[in-house]
C-alpha cells in the first residue's frame, strides 16, 4: 500500500484497486468470496486509500465494512444516552 502511495503512479495504483476489488469492481461480492474475505479486501481498500490522502474514498468503505459487519449481528444495539440531570 505505501509503496504503490509513495511511486504516484496512477496505472500502478488503478491496477491495485482492481486486484483488491476483484474482476467486477464495484459488484458486490459473490459467494465464491468468503465472507472474511471480503472483509480483508475491504480493509485493504481503506489502507490504500489512507495512503493515498483519498480519506472521502477510505471512509465510504470504511461505512460499508462496518454496515456489514453490523447485518451479520456483530454489533449490539447501543442505547442512546440519557441526559445528564443537574
């Protein structure tokens, strides 16, 4: 990831992007792409975006890695904070 930030190069950086986002960039996974597997490449996009000053690009995955991880129950439900009484 550093490297490909560091050389600048678009082409170098264009081919990464597709390596991490498979052969149908933008399509979701399919089921031949485990789970965990999605999740890995997910992180990897936001490193590479990191890297690249691209921070719009690594949150929008970022929001998506963790809306996924959230439908697959990883989360709990969060209460919301009651107000401090005076």
């Amino acid at each position: 990831m550093d490297l490909v930030a560091k050389e600048n190069d678009s082409a170098l950086t264009q081919q990464l992007t597709q390596h991490l986002q498979g052969p149908q960039a933008g399509a979701a996974p399919g089921p031949a792409l485990a789970a965990d597997d999605a999740s890995k490449t997910s992180t990897y996009l936001v490193l590479l975006y990191m890297a690249l000053g691209q921070h719009e690009e690594a949150a929008e995955v970022a929001v998506g890695l963790a809306r996924r991880a959230q439908d697959a129950g990883n989360y709990k439900v969060s209460c919301p904070r009651q107000p401090a009484q005076s």
